[in-house]
C-alpha cells in the first residue's frame, strides 16, 4: 500500500481515498481478529498515511480469517483519485501470496543488520534499520531511500 502510494504521488496523482484490505488463512489473520486487531490496524493505517504529504481517508489493515484460504492471503488495494488536469481515476489491485513468507526476506535483514550494529557497538533503535524494517520506525523514509540507507549501513 505504502509502495503504491508512493509511486502514485511521484507521478503527480492525488488519491482522494483508499483501502487495503487483507483476507486469509493463516495465524496472522486469526492474530489480527484478537484483541489487538484494532491497535494493529491504527498503526499500520497510520504508517501508510505517512507515505503522502496530504490527509485523505484510508484504511489499512486485515479484515478476517477465512480457514479454507490456509496459508494464503488476498489483498484488495483500491484507489480514487485525481491525475492530469483534475481527471478522475480509479484503481482496483489484488495481490494473492503465500503468507507465511511475506515478512521473511526482511525480518532477515533486520537480523543482518542488528548483527552488523551489534559487531559495531551499537545498540538501541538504529534509524536506518528501523526506517527499513518497521511500519512506524522513528525517522519515516521513502521505501527506496529507507532501502538506500539500509544498504549503507550494513556495507558499511
């Protein structure tokens, strides 16, 4: 959603309103319908409303649990909103993956990258990890630059 954003807004389109939602079977949709499901959708609602420089209304976060769906996840991501000359455009997405390894090539570069930290002497909330690896890190970066910057800092 955040990508999507993004990119939208470098290319001059003004979204109006938006939604992801996320429907499936694994134990992170029946994680999310606990008591915490909606402290989980605030902050990554909030983390995705931080990708543009204005206010609209959004929503992000997942929806339900679906058993049959087993390890499998459907994201519906749409959009409204405006592009050259104030022309009207929407835009409908769904992105079907496997969701147990959604997460797994960046939680190992948060891995990596604590270690490189640790190997160095640092400790606490390293900002180009944070910024990379965490829906509401301390500095909020573009995904490409918070990229760039963890890509430094681990070559160091």
């Amino acid at each position: 959603h955040i990508g999507l954003l993004e990119f939208l807004n470098e290319r001059g389109v003004r979204v109006d309103e938006s939604y992801q939602l996320d429907v499936g079977g694994g134990a992170e949709s029946v994680n999310t319908l606990w008591k915490t499901r909606g402290l989980k959708r605030e902050i990554k609602t909030s983390a995705v409303s931080d990708a543009v420089p204005y206010e609209f209304p959004l929503v992000s976060g997942s929806t339900d649990y679906v058993d049959f769906l087993g390890n499998s996840r459907d994201s519906f991501f749409w959009f409204k909103g405006r592009y050259f000359n104030g022309a009207p455009f929407t835009m409908d997405v769904k992105l079907n993956t496997a969701d147990a390894p959604n997460a797994g090539a960046v939680l190992l570069d948060v891995i990596r990258g604590v270690k490189v930290a640790s190997d160095r002497g640092l400790g606490g909330a390293i900002a180009p990890i944070c910024a990379y690896g965490f829906k509401r890190p301390l500095e909020r970066q573009p995904l490409a630059e918070a990229y760039k910057l963890f890509k430094e800092f681990v070559e160091g």
